[in-house]
C-alpha cells in the first residue's frame, strides 16, 4: 500500500521542519505549505490524504482555507486538522464550525497528533 500524504501548513518553519521529520518517521509522504495561499492551491493540485493546517497564516488564515475546502465537492472529505496556538473554547468550535475534523493546539504531544492522523486516516 503507498504510504498516506499529508499537507503540513504552517508558517513556522521549525515547528514544520520537526512534524515533518516526525511524520516520515511514521512512514507517511509530507508535503508542506507556509501560508494560507500556498496551502489551498497545494491542497488542490496534491490531493493529500490528510491536512495539518495552522489557523494563523500569512495570505489567508486556515479557517478560510479549511472553509473553501471543505464546502467543495471535490474536496470535502480530506480530513483536516486544525493545529493551532489559540488555545480557547471558541476557536476550536469555529474550527470544527468551518469543517475541520479535529483540532490539536500548540505546543502538542506528538504521540496525540500522530494518533489524531492515523483515527482519521482509518476513517477516509
């Protein structure tokens, strides 16, 4: 079976640098994205199997890439999930309002995430 490819997006270069690291580690294909532009065109001509997807980004933030997304037929089902510093109530509940599948917030237990992935991966 080909291995699982993920979109990271996320303007953190670092932070980016280690999940992906993490990832491949797993076995899964990474790609990545720095700002909210380059992550929904990179969604779209990628197709990935699953979205990491910072909610504060340069260009345009990941709740409206999530919401474009998501209220598009072609792409409605790649699981999405939030990753994010906003650590509140109500930015998680708009994050599953514009479609997310899940939300993880920073800093994060990388076992978490990598549990959070393979649960949705599972499901799609």
């Amino acid at each position: 079976m080909a291995n699982k490819k993920i979109l990271i997006v996320d303007d953190e270069i670092q932070l980016v640098d280690m999940v992906k690291m993490r990832l491949e580690a797993n076995s899964y294909d990474v790609i990545t994205a720095y700002d909210g532009q380059e992550g929904l065109d990179k969604a779209r001509k990628e197709k990935p199997d699953l979205i990491i997807l910072d909610l504060m980004l340069p260009k345009m933030d990941g709740y409206k890439v999530c919401r474009m997304l998501k209220f598009d037929e072609k792409y409605k089902s790649m699981p999405i999930i939030m990753f994010s510093a906003r650590a509140q109530e109500e930015d998680e509940k708009m994050g599953i309002e514009v479609g997310a599948d899940d939300y993880v917030t920073k800093p994060f237990d990388p076992k978490i995430l990598l549990d959070k992935i393979q649960k949705l991966l599972t499901k799609s």
